[in-house]
C-alpha cells in the first residue's frame, strides 16, 4: 500500500530536456513535506549488434563530468513519445545505424531518488550503417568492436556509465530466457 501522496507540485526550472520540480507530498506521519526532484519523461538505450558479434560503443563527451565516457547510444524522449520512435531516432542521429529488427531488453529506473526517470533498453540488429546527425550540443565517436571487447571497455573505464552497465545487465538477463 502506497503512503505518499502528492499534494501539489509546481515546476522551478524548464528546459527542453527536464523539468525541476517541487512536489508538496504527506509524509508516512500525515505531515507535510517537500520534495524536489528532476522530471524527466525518460530516456533509451540502444544495443546495436552487427550479425558477426560486433558491435558498437560511443566515446561521447559529458560536459558535466569533463571527460569522455564510452556507452552505448543513450538519448532523452519528450512527453508522449513512444520509446522504441526515440531508440530508433537515436540510434540513426548518434551511429548512422537503421536496425531491420528491434527488440525490448526492459526499463530501468537510473536516479530513483532525484528522478522519475524510466530508461528502455533495445537490442537492435539487421543493421545498416548511414552518417550520424549529430546536434550541435553533442560530441560523439562512433566504435565498432567484437561485443566481448565493447564488455570490458564499458567495464573496465575508470568512470563507467550506469546506464550502459544497466543495459548490459538487461542483455544478460534477456539471453538467459532464450
């Protein structure tokens, strides 16, 4: 049984990309509280596999963090988008790839104390290689490696990135059914 409850919400900071949001919730002892967080429609992630077992990481810049970090293509969705248009989109924009077929590995909740992010994982194959599209706000290298390489660089980075490991995770448990 749920015993939070939102009283009110209001909107801080709006960007295209999220929402700052101030949430008036009662607490587990009928008082009130605040609680302020990121509003985040969501986002996916794309494992693309090429038929011979490679496939393929970005070496992507994160501003905020000052370096690079190599991850699987990753991109945010607006309201209302449909997560497997915006894995499809991404995957095009960031590598070039269009994918024949395409196949849910599950959602993930990556900040569930600052966010209400749900992030959707996708395995893409029958793979056909374009140009990327990149925006202006993005730096990105595409990297096509055997898929137990692409493994251990997500693994092995001093700084990995957790929806990428998350990703894999989805992969492996994915696998594991089949």
């Amino acid at each position: 049984m749920n015993v939070f409850r939102r009283l009110d919400s209001e909107i801080l900071v709006e960007n295209e990309w999220h929402r700052y949001r101030r949430d008036r919730y009662l607490l587990r002892n009928g008082m009130e509280g605040d609680y302020f967080y990121i509003d985040m429609p969501g986002s996916c992630g794309i494992i693309p596999l090429f038929e011979d077992g490679s496939t393929i990481l970005l070496r992507v810049e994160r501003y905020l963090l000052g370096q690079f970090l190599f991850e699987f293509p990753i991109g945010g969705m607006n309201p209302g988008e449909d997560p497997l248009a915006v894995a499809k989109k991404e995957l095009r924009e960031e590598t070039g790839l269009q994918a024949g077929r395409w196949t849910s590995l599950g959602s993930f909740a990556p900040y569930k104390g600052a966010s209400n992010e749900i992030c959707h994982f996708f395995l893409a194959e029958l793979l056909e290689e374009g140009a990327q599209e990149l925006e202006e706000c993005e730096n990105i290298e595409v990297h096509r490696m055997p898929f137990p390489k692409a493994r251990e660089v997500l693994l092995e980075q001093t700084l990995p990135d957790g929806q990428s490991l998350a990703g894999l995770m989805l992969l492996d448990r994915w696998q594991g059914r089949q």
